[in-house]
C-alpha cells in the first residue's frame, strides 16, 4: 500500500487564498490531500497549482448555493473516493457600522454565507463519507463570536451561531465524526485588511504575542484538531489570539 493509498481527503472552503489556504498547506504537509473552494475560479485554479494538482482540485461557486456544496462533495468522492475531512472556512463580512443600523438583507446574508452554508456542507459531507466511516470537522469561527464586536455586530453574530453549531455538530455526530471551531483573532489576509492596513503596528501593540496572526497559525491548529492526535478532543472551540483576551481587564 503507498503512501497515497493512507492518504485522507479534506475538503476546505474559501480556500484560494487566506486562512482557508493555510489550512490547506499544513494538511497537505501530513500527506493528506485536499479539495478546495472559492468563487474565484482564476484565483482557484492558481492556488490549486501552487498547493499542487496532483494532490488537490478546485471546485469553484458560492459556499452558500446547496448546489455548489452538493457538487463539491460530489466531485471530492469522484476524484479521490472519500471526504475525511471539512473545514468550514468562507465567510463574509460585507458590512461595518452600528448594529441599530444594521440592514436586515445584510444580515441574513451573513448568516446565510457564514453560518447556512457550514451546515449545509456539513450535512453533505456526513451522508456522503463522514456517517459511515467516520472523520473531523473544523469550524473557523472568530474571536468576534465571544464578546462584544462594535462595528462588526452581524459578523460576530454570526460567528457565535457558529460556533454553538460546532457544538451541536459534536453532539449529534458523536462518537464518529469529532467537531470543532477555532476563533482567530485578526490574521493578516486580505478579508480582514480593513483591520489593520496602515495602521498594522498599532493594531499589533495590542497583543501581548507582539503581531497580528497569519494564515499558517490557523492552518496549523485546524491540522491538529482534524487529526488523530486530537482524537478526544470533540465540541470545543479554540481561541487562537495572540493572548488578546489577556488585555482584557486592563
């Protein structure tokens, strides 16, 4: 049996560029190989061919369409005959302003797109691979789900629906499939540039690890939690923030 053969497949949303991309290197780096999606079909297929085609393929559409989430399911078992792995990783956050102001439209857009669409993809992939031969899901939440996010309110709502998701994914899919989030606080991408751009120091002064996140932080702790060597660990969500909170009471 080669290595290939031991391979397990994850299937990773948003995963063109950001955080969704650092997950993919570091399961691609356990030998794993990977499926990924993104509704940019050119910035896609450029990040297939960095990660590799010959590990990874491209399903491109919009995480919160049933057909897309169907299809990429669906083309995930064609290409390597299993799905082990999810990472709910798309989001959207396409609003900043005080909640009271808050355009209902926009807000079921977020929830359709950040919260809808991981179940939605978890569903599949658990009737597809996960309900009969077991697996890992991981959930990239926010640390904008665990407090007060002024400015940010329906992104962080939506982010606290997740990660209660997360735990009633690990309840129902026990002892099978293992669920669980991870809250970043800012990672340096270009979804959350508005965060920091210009102004990258100030913002960094405020962690005690002295620097805002990247990509690899995330990918590499959602490797673990989708791995045997988190095999006990089910329901829980993992803040990864630089020690932000530790601020907190000052």
């Amino acid at each position: 049996m080669t290595e290939q053969d031991n391979a397990k497949v994850a299937l990773i949303t948003g995963a063109s560029r950001g955080i969704g991309y650092g997950v993919a290197e570091a399961v691609l780096a356990r030998g794993h190989r990977a499926v990924i999606t993104g509704r940019n079909e050119d910035a896609l297929k450029e990040a297939v061919e960095k990660l590799g085609a010959d590990r990874v393929i491209g399903v491109a559409g919009k995480a919160h369409d049933e057909a897309h989430q169907a299809a990429a399911v669906e083309q995930a078992m064609e290409a390597f005959g299993r799905v082990d792995y999810l990472v709910n990783n798309a989001g959207t956050n396409p609003v900043f302003g005080p909640i009271a102001e808050l355009d209902l439209a926009v807000a079921r857009k977020v929830y359709e797109t950040n919260v809808i669409s991981a179940l939605g993809f978890a569903q599949q992939t658990w009737k597809a691979w996960q309900k009969d031969n077991g697996g890992a899901i991981v959930n990239i939440a926010s640390i904008a789900g665990v407090s007060a996010s002024p400015f940010i309110g329906a992104y962080g709502m939506s982010k606290a629906a997740m990660i209660n998701l997360t735990q009633q994914l690990a309840h129902e899919f026990a002892p099978v499939v293992r669920v669980n989030s991870i809250s970043p606080a800012v990672i340096k991408t270009k979804f959350a540039a508005a965060l920091y751009e210009d102004r990258e120091a100030e913002a960094a002064a405020q962690y005690p690890m002295a620097r805002l996140g990247v990509p690899q932080d995330i990918g590499g702790a959602a490797a673990f939690l989708l791995s045997d060597d988190a095999g006990w660990i089910t329901g829980q969500n993992l803040v990864i923030d630089g020690g932000r909170f530790l601020n907190a009471g000052v």
